[in-house]
C-alpha cells in the first residue's frame, strides 16, 4: 500500500475538523462544508479500513486511492484559505464557495462511483473472513427440491416469516409493564448515569434476559445516544476471549476489519485510559459465564459503556448497577402460554380453562417454558393436556435449582414428540453454543443417520421450528432485498441446547447415542478416558477443544460411529486417531472458529474412511489430495469453507475422477487463494451441483468445463476476477440454475447459452460489465426459462424476450450498500 494512502484517514480527519470551522464561520461555503461533512463522515471508517488492513490493493484501486489521497491534500489547504479569508472580502469567499463546491463533487463522485464497487467486493470478502460463515443454499433448495418449492412461498421462508411474526406477538405480550419497567431502568443507568460505565442483566436462563438486552439496542434513544455505535457479541460458557477482545478493540478504534484478522494491536491486560474526545459507544456483552472472562473483555474508557447479561449478579466492584429480570406476572404468563397453544391471548370457550391455568402455573413465570410447553400442546386433545399436566406436577427436580427445574418441566415437550423428530432435537446439542449452525451441515447429518430424504428433514426443521426448540435465522443477501434467496441457518437458546445435552447424557457413557463435550476444553473428558476398555456405541461424536496434538488423544473404538464433529480453535490440529475405529462414518465436520486457517496433522486417517459420504472442512488448510492416499469413493458432498486450498489443490496433477469417483457436490466458498480449478473436474461426470462463491482470486474456468453433462446447479457468485464464460458452458444440456451474481468483471454472456434448454433460473445482478446480451431471437430458445434477476442496463433485452416467453419473469436487483451485517 502506498504511503500515501496510509494517512489518508488523518487527512480525512484533519479535512473534517477544517470543515466544521469553516461551516461556523463562512456562510457562502457552509453549504458545501456541510455536505461534505457528510460524506467524509461516511467514508471515514473505510479509509480507517484501508489504513488498518496491510491488504495489497490491485494496481488500479491504488491509483485510484492515490488520486483521491491528492484530492483530500488540496481540501485541506482550500479550507485553511478559506479560514483565512475575512468575513467582508466577498468576492474572494465567493470564489472559495465556488472551489469547495468542485470539491464537493470531486469527493461525491469518487463515494457514489469507484468506492461502491471497492466497497461491494471487499465486503463480503472480509464478512466471510472475519465471522462464522452461513452457507448459501439457493440453488440446491429450489433445483433439488422442487415439491418443497424453498423459495417464495417454500416451507422454510414461510416457518422464517412465521417465527419472525411469533416473536414480534410475544413482545406484543410480554412487552407491557414488567419489559417496559425493566427497559426503562436500564436505559436509565446506561444513558442517564454518567457516573458508571458497566451495567448489567440477571436473571435465570429463559428468563428473557438476552430480549430486554435485544429491546434496548432497538431503543430510538438508544440508537441516538449512542450514534448508532452499538456492538451485540455473545460470550458463552467457552468463549474465544483474544478473538472477542480483536472485535471489540476493533470497534472501539473504528477498525473493524482490523478486531476481525489481527491480535497485534489489543492492549494487554486491563486497559484504563482517558479518552474523553472519543465517541459515545454501547457494547453488549450477552451469555457471560465467568467474572475473570468478563474482566478481560472490559475497556475502561470515559465513553465506552458495557451491557453485561448474564445468569448472575456480579461484584459492583466491576458490573456497577445490575437490573434482575422479574418473571412473567399471572396474567401475563397466561396471555403469553395462549398465544403459543391457542394462537390468541386467552383462553377460548372450547378449552379447559382449570387445567390450561394449572400447566400454566407450573411453568413458573418463564417465558421460555411458556413459549415451548404451549407450542407442544398446541391443537392436541384434552387427554393430551391432562397427561402432560400430571407429568409436569410429578416432575423431579436434579437438585433444588430452578434451573434444572425448568430443564425436567420442558422435556415434557420433548417426550412428546414423534420419535423421530425428537431425535434430530437432541442431535442439535452436538454443535457448540451460541454458535450458528450452518443448514447444510444439518441436513446433511439427518439425512445420513435417520435414513429420510431432504424433503424429510426440512419437513422436521421446520416442525422444530415452529415449536420454538430451534430458531431459523436468515439474512437477506446484500444486493438482494427483494428476492426470495436467504441465507438460513439454526440457532438454539442455551436452555434448549442444555436440555438436549441433559437427555443426550443420560445413562451409561459407552452406551449413549451422542457423545458430546458440552462446552469447549483443553483436554478430552476424563469420564471418557476412564471407560475407553470398552467400546463406546455412540452414533454421534462431538469433540470441542482448542489446539489438539496426537499425545493429546487416547486410543477409543467407535464401532456404530456415523457421524463426528469436530470443533477447535486454533493454528494446528491433529486429526483424532481413533478415526481409524470408526468403520461406519458417514458424516466428517471439522470448524475451526479460530482467527486463521488451521493446519491439519495426520490426514493420511482419511484412507480408512471408505463410507464417508459427506466432508465438510472449514477455515482450514486442506491437506493434500493424493490419488492413492485418499480413496473416498463414497463420498458425494464436499464443502470447503474459509479454507487455504492453493498449495494442495494442484489444478495440474490432481485426478478429482479417481479420489473423488461418486462425487455430486462441490462447495468452495470464500477460498481467497483459489486462481483455477483443476482440469480434471471436467471429468467428474457424477457431479450435479458445482458451487464457487467468493473466490476473488478465480480469474477462469477450465475449457472443457462443457463435459458435465449431469449438472445442473452452476453458481459462481462473486468472482470478481472472473472475466469470461468458457464456450463450452452451452454444453451443459442438464443446466438448470445459474448464478453468476457480483462477477463485476464478466465481460458477457457467451452466445453459447442460448443452448441451454433445460435453464431455469439465471441470476445475473451486479454484473456491471455485461452491457448486451445475444440476440432475442436466439434467447427465446431458452424454452425452460422461468426467472431472471438483472441490472436495469440489460432488462429491456429479457423484457422484449418476457414479451415472448409468457412464462418469463424478470426481477430488477435492487443495489444495497450496507455493513450493519458485519456484526450479526
């Protein structure tokens, strides 16, 4: 990166203070000093960006940058003229209004026009870099399953939509006197104290805790007050603290990019400054579990203020004012169990009001118990509720806690349940908390081992769903607002995911279904240590840990194995060896939620895995691929995420047909060293979905790559350096869905497309290149065209084309500039 545009942050700066002076004093220049205040302000955090990130910029970027760096230098110098000129030379200040004007508009090109597209790829470059990822799934949810229709209307958006609705009636209901009483309170204390910095929540979990913290940020106050700097993180029971620490360091300096990548400039231990010029910043610290992990996430700085909620009440010495969250009253509990079971917000005329007040009375004022025990009685007979009624009145507690209480009252919802899909619950405790859990790798793993199909598995996540034991989550793709694709993923509350560990680990360890390491720790479970003489029968295996070295692992037999989970944080990981005792598996995981990619140690256990039909690895070095060393003739699905593929991905040697021979899909997201594909795909005549989503480095694909005459999923979203589509692509006669969304350098469709028959979907947003397509008469032989999403530079082509094609719907993508998902 040039030096210049190293300071082009204190430039900005220095020009931004020039400016406010300016507009007090210079009523002809305060119009434009005004505005470009403005603009300045928005482009400070990604100047500060640039600045913090060491990335090396393409040639032309930094010419760009240069020049714009040059344009600030002269800003800065007009301002101080203009300071210096006297209030009653008039025309001087008028021909310095008249320069700031050019000024003005120099700076608003460059932020309306260069910076959007900069802005567009290094975005979702860095989200994907930084944070948990969520896996795209448009194209597999609407080709390869079609009777589901996922998409508008499809079961999943309609159980997204219809949780979105449930929640915000639930606010509706619990958001009278007790969540405003206590929203108010603590409001007070954050923005109405100057005197204290740390605040907190308490309360018991399913208390509502994390929705007053949630209700808070949502505040217009709030939001005001603060200048919308307001950061959410979850901390957990084994949280990452140096990671945690980059986030909110990053925040703090205005360098997100910088929390998300590197440790090197946190300040150790606890850090107490006087920053009395710094702007007003909220951040919320949710599910905290440790004070000694709280004190290290503490910055104490005049104008940083902390939110601390947690399941207990703190030393003042460090949380200095503490809300408790009081349980639901009567009533309320009332209104809130009818609308889970009933739909409404009393008890109708049909229903058996003594007995729907007595289940209500046992699940103690907590709204989780009520949202969870309403949903499973919901449209149930009366002898249903009264055999859960007396189930809840004879449940034993573990202990006194009422926490455990609450876990023994809820699993009454889970015993309800169809055997089935009370096993995909409890499977759900395999994954580590507070931890989104990508749909694919969920599906995937039902599919292996409760012999349904897809259709099956989305049918029993959305059930789950809609009886509040798991939350969809979607985030609408940037650039998307107006379309059907989301990305979804799960998440689970803390007490759902504690009840399915608590019903997970019942009985004798050798004979328990999951084997599952609740949090994360330095070492394997000395429970399993002591009992490895025996085999253990688990078909679920679940490891948390940070780095793991081969001395670290002791010897264990898996013989019902199908599926292991792996998740780690750290630089290095050797690969469990007890794999090598897993004849069954069928489903390998392995997340590393560590900064940077890991490397994995002894990959050469792959060459027992004969039966595995799934692998998905992330944010990982992949090992080499050697064609006699990794026989996976199995496997179908392979997912590489966030992962370090160039130096073992070799485009050249690697026979993909001989490792891979059954293969059907492909998944490489965000592998930023990914330049080209090995030849050798073209061969892999069982592959039907080939997705490559944010490889910026992906400059061509093979010639050939017309020889997968089984595809029919083609998604090359965001590939910026990809700038032409082989000829041969008219070749892929199976070719039903193609997303070439955000490649901002593809040049054109090829003519060859024309020959796609079965085509049903393109979606080409954001493709600012292509300025023409083939001819409209050529495009009508696209019989099988449904749906095409576009810039307005090349709708009225397919509008003449829709004209033709009856059956044709074209979409405009609405262009969305946002970062607010960065810290989602």
């Amino acid at each position: 990166m040039a030096f210049t545009d190293f300071f082009a942050g204190e430039i900005a700066t220095e020009l931004l203070k020039q400016l406010i002076a300016i507009s007090r004093k210079s009523c002809l220049c305060k119009s434009s000093a005004d505005s470009l205040i403005t603009s300045i302000e928005e482009l400070l955090p990604i100047v500060n960006e640039i600045k913090y990130s060491g990335v090396e910029l393409p040639a032309i970027r930094q010419s760009q940058l240069d020049r714009f760096s040059e344009t600030l230098r002269g800003g800065i110098e007009l301002a101080r003229k203009v300071l210096a000129s006297g209030r009653w030379n008039v025309y001087k200040n008028l021909q310095l209004a008249r320069k700031m004007e050019k000024l003005e508009k120099q700076v608003s090109r460059f932020v309306s026009g260069p910076m959007q597209a900069h802005l567009l790829a290094d975005v979702h470059h860095m989200r994907f870099e930084t944070m948990e990822r969520f896996d795209r799934l448009e194209g597999r949810l609407e080709q390869r399953l079609n009777s589901m229709k996922i998409g508008a209307g499809g079961w999943v958006e309609e159980a997204v939509k219809r949780m979105e609705v449930e929640e915000e009636a639930s606010l509706g209901i619990i958001g009278g006197v007790g969540l405003d009483l206590g929203k108010n309170k603590v409001k007070n204390m954050i923005i109405g104290r100057a005197d204290i910095n740390v605040v907190g929540i308490c309360g018991i979990g399913g208390s509502g805790k994390t929705t007053l913290a949630n209700e808070i940020c949502k505040d217009n106050q709030v939001r005001s007050y603060f200048n919308e700097r307001i950061l959410f993180l979850t901390v957990s029971q084994s949280p990452d603290i140096q990671q945690l620490r980059a986030r909110i360091w990053g925040f703090l300096t205005g360098n997100e990019a910088m929390g998300y990548t590197n440790n090197l400039f946190i300040p150790h231990g606890k850090l107490q400054c006087e920053w009395g010029s710094g702007p007003q910043t909220l951040v919320v610290l949710d599910d905290v579990w440790s004070l000694p992990i709280l004190e290290q996430l503490i910055f104490r700085i005049p104008t940083y203020k902390t939110l601390v909620v947690s399941r207990f009440r703190f030393s003042t010495t460090v949380v200095h004012e503490v809300y408790k969250v009081e349980l639901l009253s009567e009533d309320e509990s009332l209104s809130l169990f009818c609308h889970s079971a009933f739909g409404q917000t009393s008890i109708p005329p049909t229903a058996n009001e003594s007995l729907v007040k007595q289940i209500v009375n046992e699940c103690k004022g907590l709204p989780l118990a009520l949202k969870v025990i309403g949903a499973s009685l919901r449209d149930q007979p009366e002898m249903y509720w009264a055999s859960a009624k007396k189930r809840l009145l004879r449940g034993e507690p573990i202990c006194e806690s009422h926490e455990n209480k609450l876990l023994e009252r809820m699993a009454i919802s889970v015993e309800y349940l169809n055997k089935k899909v009370k096993e995909c619950f409890l499977d759900l405790g395999s994954f580590p908390e507070d931890k989104k859990i990508p749909l694919d790798v969920l599906i995937n793993m039902w599919v292996e081992i409760h012999d349904i199909d897809e259709e099956e598995a989305f049918a029993i996540l959305v059930e789950l769903a809609d009886k509040n034991l798991l939350t969809l989550v979607k985030d609408a793709r940037v650039g998307d607002a107006y379309s059907s694709f989301y990305e979804i993923c799960v998440t689970q509350h803390d007490v759902l995911r504690d009840l399915a560990l608590h019903l997970s680990n019942r009985g004798d360890v050798n004979e328990r279904k999951r084997l599952l390491m609740p949090r994360r720790d330095t070492e394997l479970p000395r429970e399993w240590e002591r009992n490895t003489d025996q085999p253990f029968n688990a078909q679920i295996v679940s490891v948390h840990t940070g780095e793991m070295r081969e001395m670290d692992w002791f010897c264990m037999e898996f013989p019902k194995a199908e599926v292991l989970i792996l998740n780690f944080s750290s630089t290095e990981y050797f690969l469990p060896p007890f794999i090598d005792n897993m004849p069954k598996l069928k489903a390998l995981i392995v997340i590393n939620y560590g900064t940077t990619a890991a490397i994995l140690k002894n990959f050469s256990a792959f060459t027992t895995l004969a039966y595995l039909r799934s692998l998905w690895l992330e944010k990982v070095w992949v090992p080499q691929l050697t064609n006699p060393t990794v026989p996976l003739k199995n496997l179908q699905k392979l997912s590489m995420v966030l992962c370090k593929v160039s130096n073992n991905f070799n485009p050249s040697v690697l026979d993909l047909p001989l490792i891979f021979p059954c293969i059907s899909d492909l998944i490489i997201d965000h592998c930023d060293d990914l330049i080209k594909l090995p030849l050798s795909i073209c061969e892999v005549n069982s592959l039907k979905s080939l997705s490559i989503t944010n490889c910026h480095r992906l400059c061509e694909l093979p010639a050939d790559l017309g020889m997968l005459k089984k595809l029919q999923i083609l998604r090359l979203y965001a590939c910026p350096e990809l700038k032409v589509l082989p000829p041969s692509i008219g070749e892929l006669i199976g070719l039903k869905y193609l997303d070439i969304s955000q490649c901002v350098n593809l040049r054109c469709l090829p003519r060859e497309i024309v020959k796609l028959a079965r085509l049903e979907k393109i979606d080409m947003r954001e493709c600012s290149q292509i300025m023409s397509l083939p001819p409209g008469n050529a495009l009508s032989n696209l019989k099988s065209l449904r749906r095409v999403i576009c810039d307005d530079e090349v709708l009225w082509q397919w509008k003449y084309l829709e004209k033709a094609m009856p059956e044709l719907y074209v979409q405009v993508a609405e262009k969305w500039y946002s970062l607010d998902w960065l810290d989602g």
